[in-house]
C-alpha cells in the first residue's frame, strides 16, 4: 500500500493498531518490531510513520483509544453508585463492581478487542517499562484518586494504607487472571475451562470483594484467642 492509499484508507490506522496491540500481548512491546506490525497489518512502514510518527506514539494509541473509554466508564458507575446513596459511603460492592467489573465485562467482549487489550493491560501490570508505566499512570490520574476517596469512606475502620495494599492486590490478581491461566495447570489435577472470559469474571469478583473486606492480620488473631475452636 502506498503513502496515498494509506492516507484514503479510513481502516487502516484501525488496522495498525490492531495489529500492534495483539502483538504487544504476543511478544511485549520491545520484542514487537515495526517490521512485525506492519506485516500484520498489510501496510508499510511509512503508514505507521504517518498515522503515528513513532514507535512509542503508537504504543500510547494503543491504550488511549479503549483506556479512555474504559475509565470513563469506570468514573460513569462509580457516579450512578454515588447518586444513589444520595452522599452516604458506598458498599465496598459497589466500588469493586464499578472499578473491576467494568474492566472483567470489557474483558469479556472478545468481538472488538476488549478482550485482548484487557489481555494487554494485564500484561503491562506484571511486565510493566518505565515509559509505559508514566504514561498510564498520568491516564488514571483522574481516576485512582476517585476510588481510593471512596474505599477509604466505605472502610473507615480499615486503616488507609492497608486499603492501598489490598487494592494494589486486588491490581495484580485481575491483571494476572486476565493475562494468562497458565499457573492454573500446575494445581489443576484435571483439565478446568479457563476460556470463557465471562466465567473468569463470576469467579474472580467474589475472591476481589472477600480480600477487600478480609479482617486485619491482628483483628484475625485475636479473634482466633477470644474464640477458641472446641475439641471434638
């Protein structure tokens, strides 16, 4: 294709960013060459150049056209939830269903990109470069602030800094479900069905919501001593 078509084609910056973006899953942004996306996409080098300028300019469009989206609709549930309680907290509930549920129901759309790009940014998390890691971190600045606010009002007896851990938790398991199940043939004893992304999310919501609300490490013990299991 030349320079030309490029430029009269309305898919093909569409086209390139599939391309890079199923590539970044496969191999990670530094083993993905321009070569290998441009193959992928059926254009050359100069239609990547002038739709995107460079490498890491593409790497940004990648995430910002479905990240946009998808923290906006983060903000949209989190807002609908607020409303409701007409200012009182929110269940922690309804803070995972706004954050996570959001992203597991984009992760389930596996017939335009959700799923792979949620694959992508799961990836990103366990496998995360400086360059990417700045760049998303200014693209949930708007967001982040609004759901810790919201924790730290819905947990108040739970002390801040623990509901940034159990968050940062919460972060890594979603990201590493959604990335890949391969640990989960080293405890499987038998062969389990990882492939339905709509399973994934009825599964995982419930281990997020329980780490959210576990008791403190101390609250846990002392409970263990105040009520002492009884002897058969």
């Amino acid at each position: 294709m030349s320079l030309t078509e490029a430029k009269q084609s309305p898919d093909t910056r569409e086209r390139i960013l599939d391309a890079a973006e199923a590539l970044f899953v496969e191999h990670g942004f530094e083993a993905t060459s321009m070569r290998m996306i441009t193959g992928r996409a059926g254009v050359n080098l100069a239609s990547v150049n002038y739709h995107f300028g460079s490498k890491e300019a593409l790497i940004q469009e990648v995430f910002r056209r479905r990240l946009t989206w998808l923290n906006e609709a983060r903000l949209n549930a989190l807002e609908r939830f607020e409303q409701e309680a007409r200012g009182a907290p929110l269940k922690a509930h309804q803070i995972v269903e706004a954050f996570f549920g959001v992203s597991l129901r984009m992760a389930a759309d596996t017939e335009h990109g959700g799923h792979t790009f949620m694959r992508l940014l799961g990836r990103t998390y366990t496998e995360p470069s400086a360059f990417v890691r700045q760049f998303l971190a200014d693209e949930y600045a708007a967001v982040v602030p609004r759901f810790k606010q919201a924790l730290f009002r819905s947990l108040p007896d739970v002390p801040p800094e623990e509901i940034l851990w159990r968050f940062h938790f919460m972060l890594g398991a979603m990201s590493y479900a959604i990335a890949g199940t391969d640990a989960l043939q080293l405890v499987a004893e038998y062969e389990l069905d990882e492939k339905d992304p709509e399973a994934l999310a009825r599964r995982l919501m419930p281990f997020l919501l329980g780490g959210l609300r576990a008791p403190l490490a101390g609250q846990a013990v002392k409970t263990k001593e105040k009520n002492p299991r009884k002897a058969a």
